[in-house]
C-alpha cells in the first residue's frame, strides 16, 4: 500500500514538473516575441491604429475608438488653426497668437487629464498639441504679411527651440511617431528658413538625425522617411525654393550646395557598417535604404552636373569614384552586409565611367573603358561578388554596343575590347570556384562576344588581302589554347573561324584580290582544315581505344 502511494506521488510530481517546464518554455517564447520587436513601446503600441475582433470588441468599436479619435482631433486641429488666422486677418493680430498659445496649453491639460482613463485619446492629443505649438510659433514671423516678430533670425530660433523639444521628448519615450513629426517640422523650418547655409545644413542634419535613430533604435522607417526628406530639401533648394513664392527655376550659382549633398550621402552610407541584430534589421531594410540613398544622390547630382559642371564634371565625378572605391575596400572587411561592398564598387565604377569621359571623350575613352572592364572583374573575384561580374558585364556589353554603333572603327579599341573579352572569360573560368558561379552562362557571354570582335579587329587591322589568312591563324591559335587548357570551348570558336574564313574568301577574296593572294589564301585555307580534320580523326580513335 505504502509502495502505490509512493508510485503516485512521485508520478503527480512528474507531472507537475512537466508542466511547469511547459510553462517556462511559453514564457521564454513571448519575452523573445515581444523583443523581436523594433520599437517595443507602449506608445508605438497604443498611438497605432488596429482593428481588434473578439466577443467583446468588433469592427465597430474600433472604428469607434480610434478612427473617431484621430478624426476628432484632425478636425480640432484645423478649427482652431482656421480660428486663430480668422482673428489675424480681422485685425486681432496678438489676441489670435495669444488665444493659439491659450488653446496649446488647454489641450496639453486634456491631454494629462486623460492620461490613465485613456491613454489612447491623450496620446493623440498631444500629438495634435506639439503640431499646433509649431503652427502658432511658425505664424509669429512666417507666412504672414503682418508678423509679430519682425526679427526673421528670433523665428528661426523659436521654431528650431520647438522642435528640438519635440525631438528630445520623441527620444526620451522612444516615440516613432514623434520622432518622424519631429523630423518633418525641421524640413519646414528649413523651407521657411530660405536660405542657401541654413536650409541645406537642417537637410544635413536630419541625415545625422536619421542615421543615429538606426544605430541607436533600430528605427529603420525613419531613415526612409529622413532620406526621402533630405534629398527632397536638396531639390526645393535647387529649383530656388517655389514653396516660398519664387519662380520655378535652377538657381543662377551654386555657391557650393553640393558638398552638403555629398556629406549627407556619406552619412547615410554609414548605415552598412551596422551590425547584423535579427531583431531590428534585415538583410533587405539595409539594402533598401542603401539603394535609396544612392537613387536619391545619383538624381540630384546629375541636375547639379546638367545645371553648373557640365564643361567640366571631372572632378565632382571622380571624387564620387574615389570615395565609392575606397569605401568598397573598407566594407569587404568590416560590414556584415557584404552585398554592400559590391554596391559602392559598382557605383563608384559607374561614376569612373563618367570622370574617364569626362577627360578623354569618345572615341579615345572606350580604350580605358575595355580596359577598366577588366579591372572590374578582378575587383569582383577579391570580393567574390558575382553581383558586380553581372553588372559588368551588362555595362561592357552596353558600351561595346555603343562604340561599334556611333563611333568610327579604331584598331586600339578594337584590339582592347576583343582581348579584354577573352581575358576576362579566362580569369572567370580560373577563379569560377571562388565567384561560386555553378553556370558557364557568363564566361559564354564574354567569348561569344569576343568571337565576333576577333573577326572584327583582324578585318580591319590586316590589309585586306589577308583578312581569309589571319582568320585561318586565329583559328590555329584557338585550337592551341583548346591543347593547352583542355578547353572545348576554344575548338567551337576555331571550327567557327574556319567556317567565317572559308565563307569570306569564296565569297568576298576571290572576286576582288590578286590572283597570288588568292592562292595563298587557297592553300592556307586548305592545309589548316585538312590539319584540324586529322586531328579529330585522331582523337576519335584514341576516345574509341
């Protein structure tokens, strides 16, 4: 009797234990839920807009308690907005300011009294609190024809004092909403600022601001929305600033606005030196924001470059070149992203394209542009990146396209393009282990292409009485490095020589060189095809041995 009852206590224990290791796993599940979170605040929870479905609450009441709500200070916003330009414009220009700041204060007391009965509502209002602040501050100087301070510089600072209040509020409760609000009303204030060394430095600013709420808060929507802010400052400035009544136009002087366009653009760029956390960002957030960034940058310094450098955009596009490349190095090393290293080294090989034009113009350039084609390549096997093989070779492709199409024929470029693509197949085919590229898809791009460039090049380096013949020596020399590299590839491009020598001299060389070139021709024509015929008899026999 002692023994069962020994049996059942030992397995109601058991069962006890099992359930409280259940419970401890749930626990450990939800703490890792709730910080996967980006923001885990109870403000960026309760500020957010969501329906709810249950027994007790449905469509309705949600409808009812949180549409109703922002409707209800929407409204309230733009009625006392409306009320205090009313009282402005009949006269009472101090009672309208002072019944602005009188409505600020009563909503920021709603907004406490309600703080614990609903917080919801007081989280609205006193968004719509911080907005009217700005609004009533802005009116005292700007947008007005009849201002109470006549000092444009006391405006500013009042407007820039609001909103670093507002900035340190948003990051002192780790406030998204706030914190984008925030970085919105410093644009404005930029805007309204109107000015060269004023307004581009805010839109710097903002760039800092962005970046650091990434680094510090993983808030990776704000960077969207800072990125999409600052460049849309850089192009206000640009076209002469229309939303403060000047005419739409590019500014008559640079007076060196893009450096801060450049700085904010290397500001942003440090965001691929962010650590990898799964819990705040993914792989596609930080690419996202990087290719933001450089769209954004490349658009507006191309107005710059249309507007104020187009003598002479070297410079601009080789400093581009120059800290792209450099920066490429540094994130092969140091950036978790690694996808981010190839972006900037093709950026800033895409920007060398432009400096290496800018100085030697066509058709000269295309020479180095075969040739940096080459470097590319090399660049993408120490990073081994098949990204920027990808790229370049879309990019050789393009200009080769380019110079056979509107350039006259030169033997350098032809000589370069033709042995940059065989070389370039060669070095994928030695290092394809390191680029891990499974396919032969892009080598065959770079000797297909280099098939008919070959062909190409001998036609018009060699006087035309040799053109059959030359094409009869480079087909001995592809059935050579077929022998030393045990490579088939390079005997379909000698037996598709052949056959181009052999159509090109019965159709083209015996009608129009001399009757002693013509039998050269012949008889070259033949010995080397009845030399390449025994060779395949002889390694058939040796593959049926």
């Amino acid at each position: 009797m002692n023994s069962k009852s020994h049996q059942a206590g030992n397995s109601g224990f058991q069962e006890l234990s099992d359930k409280l290791e259940a419970l401890e796993k749930r626990v450990a599940l939800l703490e890792s839920v709730r910080k996967s979170q980006s923001l885990p605040t109870e403000d960026e929870e309760e500020i957010s807009f969501k329906f709810r479905k249950s027994e007790e609450t449905q469509y309705e009441s949600s409808i009812g308690e949180y549409g109703l709500a922002w409707l209800g200070n929407v409204v309230l916003f733009f009625g006392i907005t409306f009320l205090v330009e009313y009282l402005k414009i009949s006269g009472y220009n101090v009672i309208s300011t002072i019944f602005g700041f009188a409505s600020v204060v009563g909503i920021f007391g709603f907004a406490y009294y309600f703080r614990i009965s609903n917080p919801y509502m007081a989280r609205i209002v006193n968004l719509n609190g911080y907005l009217l602040t700005f609004y009533v501050t802005l009116k005292l100087h700007f947008l007005t024809t009849d201002p109470i301070l006549g000092n444009k510089a006391i405006g500013l600072i009042m407007l820039l004092g609001v909103t670093g209040i507002l900035m340190f509020l948003s990051i002192r409760k780790k406030f998204a909403v706030l914190t984008g609000l925030s970085m919105i009303l410093l644009a404005i204030t930029a805007i309204v600022s109107d000015s060269t060394h004023l307004m581009l430095p805010l839109a710097t600013s903002i760039s800092i601001l962005g970046t650091v709420f990434l680094f510090r808060l993983g808030l990776i929507r704000l960077v969207f929305l800072s990125i999409f802010l600052v460049y849309l400052l850089n192009l206000f400035w640009l076209i002469s600033n229309p939303l403060m009544g000047h005419p739409v136009m590019v500014i008559t002087t640079h007076q060196y606005g893009f450096l801060y366009l450049f700085i904010a653009s290397a500001v942003y760029s440090l965001i691929a030196l962010i650590p990898s956390n799964e819990q705040k960002y993914t792989s596609t957030g930080i690419i996202g924001v990087l290719v933001f960034n450089g769209t954004g940058f490349a658009l507006l310094m191309g107005l710059y470059i249309l507007s104020f450098f187009q003598a002479n955009y070297v410079l601009p596009t080789g400093l581009i070149a120059f800290y792209c490349l450099i920066y490429s190095v540094i994130l092969k090393s140091r950036s978790v992203w690694k996808v981010t290293a190839a972006f900037y080294a093709i950026f800033g090989f895409v920007a060398l394209t432009a400096c290496i034009y800018g100085i030697y113009h066509f058709p000269q350039a295309y020479f180095l542009l075969a040739i940096q084609s080459l470097l590319v390549v090399s660049m993408a096997i120490w990073f081994r990146s098949r990204f920027i093989v990808i790229m370049n070779s879309l990019m050789f492709l393009t200009i080769l396209l380019i110079y056979l199409t509107t350039s006259a024929h030169g033997n350098a470029m032809n000589i370069s393009f033709s042995l940059v693509a065989l070389a370039t197949a060669r070095m994928l085919n030695w290092k394809k282990q390191r680029l891990t590229i499974q396919t032969d898809l892009i080598r065959n791009f770079y000797l297909i292409t280099a098939f008919p460039m070959v062909l190409y090049t001998l036609y018009h380096l060699v006087s035309i009485q040799f053109v059959t013949l030359s094409w009869v020596l480079a087909a001995v020399v592809y059935l050579v490095f077929s022998l030393m590299l045990k490579n088939v590839k390079y005997r379909y491009m000698a037996l598709g020589t052949m056959i181009a020598a052999s159509f090109y001299l019965f159709l083209v060389d015996l009608s129009r060189i001399e009757l002693m070139y013509r039998i050269i021709a012949l008889l070259s024509l033949a010995f080397i095809s009845i030399g390449i015929s025994f060779y395949y008899n002889k390694r058939l026999k040796k593959k049926a041995e």
